[in-house]
C-alpha cells in the first residue's frame, strides 16, 4: 500500500485518481495549490510519491517541482507529471528537473500502477540513511542500539530548532557552526547521511553570513525530525491519510434507520416489486459510479484522436458498459430483430462517436462509491473486482471449453451481470447497506435477504432494467438465469458459463460479490453448470486440467487487479 499525493485542481481528476488508487490499495490526498502541497508533505513524510498538474492557481506545477528539488530532504521523493497538455518546452524543463516521468491525460490504470511500482521499489526516505542490517554489522552494532541512537538525533534536532533560531537573530557565526557541526557528527554516527548532508549546508550558509538562507534551512530540520520518526516507525499511517468517518445528513440518518432497524421491527419488505419497477423504469440511464464517471468525462472531454482510451474503460466497468451498450443500440437503424444487437461495449463506443460519447459524459446517472462502503468485507472496489474477475474468467473458461464464438458475450455478460446492485445502490444506498450487513450477520443467501427487505432480488431488477432500457437480450438472460442455468429458456449454455465464472471468483475470493464466500466449494463435476456445459464439450475433455487452469487463473487475477502484476493482453 503506498501514499500517493495528486496536486491537482480539477475535481474530476481527483475522483478519477482517487477509484483508480482505491482499486489498488493504495492511500489517496488531494491538493489544489503548489502551497497546500508544500504544507502537506511537511506533515505527512510517508508521502511515496506526487502526482503533479502543470496548470496551477499561483506557483505553477513546475515551480512547485523546482522547490522541491532545491531541498535537502525532499529533493528524493519522486514526481510524476500528468498534466492535461505539456507542451516541448515543459516536457524539456520535466526532464531536466529528473521528474520520475511526463504523461499525458486522460488517466491510464496501468501506467498510474507502473510508476507506484517504481516509486516504492526504493523507497526515497530509505535512501537518506544507511541500510540497517548491513550498517550494525560494519559498526559492530545491535539493531536496538541504532535505533537509540536515531531517537537520540531527532532529540538532539528537536532541542537545537530555538537555540539554532536565536543565533540566526543574533548572526551568531561560531555558535551556529559549532551546534551544528556536533549534529552533523552525531547524524553521521547514526548513519543518516541524508540529515547530515543538511546539516553541512545549513552550516556553510552560517559560516558565508547568508542568514537569509538559515530559516528555510531551519524549516528542512524540522522535517529531518519527522523523517527519522518514520524510519523508526515504518508501519504508521500518515495523519493526512487517514480517512474521516463518513457523515451524513439527519435526513440519510433517519433513511438508513428505516432500512436497517426494519427486521426488528417487523417492517419487511420495507418497500415492493411494483414500486421498484416504477422507479427503474423513471431511471434515465445506467448508474455510474463517480470515479469511474469522472474517468470517462476526463477522456471524453479532451477532443481524443483516438477513442482506445474510451473504450479501455468502458470495457473495465460494468455501469459504463451498460449505458455504452444501451446509447449505442438506442441510436441504430431500428430492425426488429434481436440478432443486430450491439453486443460489444468498445464497438458501440466505436460507433457512438465524439460527439455523441461527450454528450453522454455530461448526460450519467452518477452514484457516489462511498455508499458502497460496509467494512470490513465489502465496498466499490471489491465489488468491482468481482465484477471483472467474473467476465474474465467467464472469458477464459469459453476459450478452454473451445467456445470461443461465445468468449466476447461471456465477458461482458460476467461484466454486466450483477448490474442489480448497482441499481439499488442508486434508489436505495441504505437499502442495498442494509441487505448486505442482515445477510453478513446472519449467514442467511444474500437474494433471500433481498427478497425480505425489497419483494424481489437485484437480479430481478436487473433483469427488469436490461428489458425495459434495451440492454442485448442475451445478457438479460443472464441476469434472469444465473442462479439456475439449467431453467434457462434461451441461451443456456452462455448462461452456464457465466454462473460457472461467478462461483469460481466466489470461491477464490476474487473481490466481493457481497454474498459470502464459496470456502467450500462443490467439485465442478457436481454443479449445476457443469450439467448444462458437459452436453457440449468432446468427450475426452479433462474437467481436472480445466479446474486447475482456471484456480490459478483466478490467483493471478486477484494479483493483477490489486495492481501488483501486468495486465493481461485483452483479447
């Protein structure tokens, strides 16, 4: 897990950074000014690397690099600019300032995750003090002694800031020069070459009567205090990191009261089937999550040459997917049948166009991630990851089971078929909190508990959505029959397999489908699937190769969308 830093202004490229770090794991803050940033890495040392935008209110995004690099301490820590436009000269003066990087908007996850990769390969605050096993060992000393001796610097430093300050007032050349000389002696023996090294400087500022320089250098000190603090204590969340306790309105107060106090009051459902059609049927579009939103406004609003950058994020999230799919069918030549169906969420990006993909950027339902979130066990990014792990799998399992004319549908059906939820998500945020907490609580099916808190489940209202809202037939069929391919009256087989992707990712724990996980698992000889798939595979397929393939498949995946492993090609 890494703390990562945006310098940015704009609002829709932090939501957007924000859902791609929360994907990975990693700790996320936001600044608007070159200042505010300044300010925020001179209480939060752990700060593992800075995304930065050029275009900045007051001190430009450059100017804020060039402070950086002339710092004793921070001149380390890695920069990465990802600025709306960067033209020959910034990219020239990016390079010359040693930036880790110079990309280019809209946001990709991959390269996000490669410069994290290369920021926490060496940490930068590692590289202002000696490696401890192997520094004890050339000293001859215990590990806990060289920690003693570290807390001793930080002391040492902390008690020298008023002294230090007094004798910058008084130009105190021999009483500076001497109070800092035993410092950088006593950082020396401690192995922190980076405190030494400015602690030197500081002095030969004294020495030259450049008091001017002495009260910046003063403020680097106070740094060096806290960047020996974290090497001491490595594990210790940043105060600027930790998140603040989600607040809520009296009104959503007394909402999320209805549905969570509703079983003990014997309230359930707490509404009805008819009542929920009604509103999906008012829906004017597919809900979208906010981060996932702002990704797509970032890179449908910078008049794109290209639209692979549209069509990669489509292709990764199930709400884009669905209103991609649903704008795309809406705008082709009527032709009464099913079988014309735009069924491809990147051709219908494709065929949607420019101008029509900005309007549809301005034009979502969107739904905030952070009413998804019910620790310990569920939230967006999990769902989200069970969501792609499903179409993936589902993708993998038609390419081992030689279906391969069912490898594209299978995707983006597992991509699409827990859409339910996000449609409760977005009439009833406590609803769906309340349905996932009684069914963790209790140990009870989750579409049981559904059924008693809505008078249906969200496979119900998702097969609801997809007809009334002109979703592909098929993927319809998917959400209908998922939970019992073999009633499957169209599609069956495309239906087993999804099911069967679905169950693999529950029991391999990829991500969260908010149900509880598969620990033990039926043999896939022995599911519901497999009765319907066994029909139409040749008879010397080896189930247990499959089953292994597909095991380690999913291990891989879970790596892979926790950022800690390359994606996969997409096919």
């Amino acid at each position: 897990m890494a703390n990562i830093l945006l310098l940015d202004p704009n609002e829709t490229a932090r939501r957007a950074m924000h859902g791609i770090l929360a994907r990975g794991g990693h700790r996320f803050a936001a600044v608007d000014t070159a200042q505010a940033a300044w300010d925020f890495l001179s209480r939060n040392v752990q700060v593992d690397l800075v995304f930065v935008e050029l275009g900045l209110k007051g001190e430009s995004g450059l100017g804020f690099i060039e402070r950086l690099k002339r710092d004793g301490l921070r001149k380390l820590l890695p920069v990465v600019v990802y600025t709306a436009t960067g033209d020959r000269n910034a990219v020239r003066r990016g390079l010359e300032l040693r930036v880790q990087n110079f990309l280019i908007k809209p946001y990709h996850d991959d390269d996000i995750f490669g410069e994290i990769a290369k920021a926490t390969a060496n940490p930068w605050r590692n590289r202002h003090f000696e490696e401890e096993k192997s520094f004890c060992k050339m000293m001859g000393l215990k590990p806990d002694e060289l920690e003693r001796m570290l807390a001793g610097l930080r002391t040492a430093l902390e008690q020298a800031a008023v002294p230090l300050l007094k004798a910058a007032e008084l130009k105190a050349t021999r009483h500076a020069s001497e109070e800092l000389a035993a410092l950088a002696n006593q950082a020396e023996v401690a192995g922190a070459w980076g405190v030494v090294d400015c602690l030197k400087t500081l002095n030969n500022s004294a020495k030259a009567g450049h008091w001017a320089e002495f009260g910046p250098g003063l403020e680097t000190l106070d740094f060096a205090t806290r960047l020996i603090s974290q090497q001491l204590a490595p594990t210790l969340v940043p105060l600027g990191f930790l998140a603040g306790a989600t607040q809520h309105s009296e009104l959503e107060v007394r909402e999320r009261a209805v549905w969570f106090n509703a079983p003990l009051e014997h309230r359930c459902p707490v509404t009805d089937w008819r009542k929920i059609q009604r509103e999906i049927e008012a829906l004017p579009g597919c809900p979208v999550i906010d981060s996932a939103a702002a990704a797509f406004q970032m890179a449908a609003t910078g008049h794109p040459s290209c639209l692979n950058p549209l069509m990669d994020l489509v292709e990764k999230d199930p709400g884009l997917a669905a209103q991609m799919l649903i704008a795309a069918n809406q705008a082709k030549p009527p032709s009464g049948t099913d079988r014309t169906a735009i069924e491809d969420p990147r051709l219908a990006v494709g065929l949607l166009g420019e101008l029509r993909l900005t309007a549809q950027a301005r034009g979502f339902v969107v739904t905030p991630a952070k009413m998804m979130e019910l620790p310990p066990a569920f939230d967006w990014q999990r769902f989200w990851m069970f969501q792609i792990g499903t179409a993936r799998t589902a993708r993998f399992a038609c390419k081992a089971l030689e279906f391969p004319h069912l490898a594209a549908p299978a995707y983006t059906a597992g991509l699409l078929h827990d859409l339910g939820k996000l449609l409760l998500l977005r009439l009833h945020p406590f609803g769906l909190q309340a349905t996932l907490e009684h069914a963790r609580q209790h140990k009870r099916p989750l579409a049981e508990v559904e059924r008693l808190f809505l008078g249906c489940t969200s496979r119900e209202m998702a097969a609801h959505f997809a007809e009334k809202h002109g979703l592909p037939r098929r993927f319809a069929n998917v959400m209908r029959w998922i939970e019992s391919p073999r009633e499957a009256a169209e599609d069956k087989e495309l239906v087993a397999i999804v099911s069967l992707a679905r169950g693999l990712c529950r029991h391999n724990q990829v991500g969260s489908s908010g149900d509880k996980p598969l620990d033990e698992a039926l043999p896939l000889e022995e599911t519901e699937e497999w009765r319907v798939l066994r029909e139409c595979v040749f008879p010397g397929f080896k189930l247990r190769n499959f089953e292994l393939q597909v095991h380690a498949e999913c291990r891989e995946l879970k790596l892979e969308l926790h950022g800690r492993l390359a994606s996969y090609a997409v096919a």
